[in-house]
C-alpha cells in the first residue's frame, strides 16, 4: 500500500479519501477496495518517514483535512520501486513444503493435498472468471489484471498437475 500511495502523490496532492478514489477508479473491481482506515494509517506512517508530507487545509462547513503531498525522499524511494524488479518466482512454495513435509510427518495424505489444493484453485479461477465477465470492457486495466491473475493460475494447476504425476 506504501508504494501505490506514494505514486497516486507523485501525479498530484491529495487526501485520504481521493487516493480511496483514485486507487478504485483506477483499478476497478479487480482490485480489493482499499480500507480507509488503512490507507489513512499508511499515510501517517509515511509522513513518519519523512516520505510524504501532510498540510491541514481548512474547509468551511466541515472539518479540517489534511492534504498529503510527496516529499524529496518520498520521490526517491518512489524512483527505486520503480527501478527495482518486482520479486519473481517462489522458490520457497508454502504448498510445496506442506506437501513435502506432511507425508513424511504423517500429518495428512499427499492427494489429498493437491486435490484439496487443485479445488481451492479452480474455485479461485471461477471467481475470476465472473468478475471478468462482470467488468466493462473497457476497464483494460481491470481486466488486465484479472488475466495476469488467471494466467499465475493456471501455471500453479499445470504444476500441481506436474507434482502430481512426479510424486505419486
């Protein structure tokens, strides 16, 4: 949450509830809706940090909001995220231990395991497929979204598949 706050403040200030906005409307119904409560305590914590700074402005008819705005540092933490490669495969499977250590530990049957697994995700991929068809198609990012999700999906059923065949 951090980092996808620091690049909404990177386009422009804002307060908590148009970063809400900003990541829903962006991101559709693809993408959890950020709690409010979370988003305002990520706030607080970067401001901590010294990665953003907040600027109470005065309102009216209603009480003061505090306008967050990117700071120098908050910029280059921003350019590292940016630089930096995203974490790629997972070497250290949770699943993959689980289903190595439990048979050997007689805590549960390896099928049983990958089928338990395989059902969690195709019922994970159903789920995607329905809010794929739910989305406008023109949320391309959305639904770009959804497929990278389907995409990872398949691939761990494919390996399942393969774990299966290998294990058994």
């Amino acid at each position: 949450m951090r980092l996808f706050l620091l690049a909404l403040l990177a386009k422009e200030p804002a307060h908590g509830y148009e970063l809400k906005q900003a990541l829903e409307q962006i991101f559709g119904s693809a993408y959890p809706s950020p709690n409010i409560g979370q988003i305002y305590v990520t706030l607080g914590r970067l401001e901590k940090d010294g990665l953003v700074r907040a600027v109470d402005v005065e309102q009216t008819n209603r009480p003061n909001k505090k306008v967050y705005y990117l700071t120098a540092a908050g910029r280059e933490s921003l350019d590292s995220w940016a630089d930096e490669p995203t974490e790629g495969p997972r070497v250290r499977d949770e699943f993959f231990m689980k289903l190595v250590l439990a048979p050997m530990t007689g805590i549960a049957d390896r099928m049983t395991l990958i089928n338990r697994q395989r059902r969690h995700y195709l019922a994970l991929m159903r789920d995607l497929n329905e809010l794929a068809e739910r989305t406008a198609p023109e949320d391309r990012i959305a639904l770009l979204l959804i497929e990278g999700a389907m995409l990872h999906l398949q691939a761990d059923l494919d390996w399942l598949e393969r774990c299966q065949e290998d294990l058994s």
